[in-house]
C-alpha cells in the first residue's frame, strides 16, 4: 500500500500546504491518510482561510480520485469481455461464501477448526471494503445514469 505522502493527494496537499503556509506543511510531514490529515490541519494555529483551502484540496482530490475508479468501473462494464463485466460481482459472491463458510466450520464444536482473531478481523476488513466497493460503485453508477437522463 502507498504511503500517503508518496500518494496523489498526499503528494498535492504537501506540495499545496507548504505554499500556502509552511507552518501547515511541517505540521503535515507525519500523517498518514487524508483523515488524520485534516484533523491535523484542524488543530494547526493557521489562519481560518488556509485551514478552508487545504481541507477544500483535500476534498477535490479525493472526489477527483473515486471518480476516476468509477470511470475505470465504467469502461469494465462497457467492455466486451465476459470476465471484465463480472469480475466484481464474483469477488462478492466469493467472498460471502468463504466468510459464512469459515463461520459455519468455526462454529461446530466436533470439527476442530478454529479462525484466528488476526485473519477474522483481516478477513472482515476485506469483506466491507468488497461489499462497500460493489455496492458503493452500483449506486454510483445507477446514480450517474439517472442524472444523465
């Protein structure tokens, strides 16, 4: 996973804060994601205008990312290719049958299975983040098309 200094909003919101005040850009050095990054911003003895300006590029970027998945969602979906069409829904299907299976297995007491607090937890992650990511990209893709209309 990119750090979020070497990442595209990392790199524009450092790039943008020690121009708009150097103060912030120190301040900034050390986050670690978008989140923390206005938290920090928040906090900073900056002016009000600086911390609206940086929180604003922060915002822009970050829509100017989610919709650049979406456009690349999009074109899967427009493709000609059986796999690029269902490749997300396959990885839900997949990942909801690994889960309840794991689940299952994890709760007959006869069969010694046991699941690791470490994967579940990793495991639980990836499933939101699937589940979020599918859904999240049809309700935007729904949502695009009626706008359109």
């Amino acid at each position: 996973m990119t750090k979020f200094k070497d990442s595209t909003v990392g790199k524009v919101l450092l790039g943008a804060a020690s121009m708009i005040n150097p103060t912030l850009g120190s301040v900034l050095k050390g986050v670690t994601s978008p989140q923390e990054a206005i938290a920090q911003i928040s906090k900073s003895d900056a002016s009000q205008e600086d911390k609206i300006k940086l929180q604003q590029l922060i915002y822009d970027q970050q829509n100017k990312e989610i919709e650049a998945i979406t456009s690349r969602w999009k074109a899967d979906s427009m493709s000609d290719s059986w796999l690029s069409k269902n490749v997300r829904p396959l990885i839900l299907v997949w990942c909801i049958v690994i889960f309840s299976l794991a689940g299952i297995l994890d709760s007959i007491e006869s069969i010694p299975f046991h699941i690791n607090d470490t994967w579940n937890d990793t495991f639980e992650k990836v499933m939101m983040a699937v589940v979020l990511a599918y859904f999240g990209g049809r309700t935007t893709e729904k949502a695009t098309s009626l706008f359109k209309k």
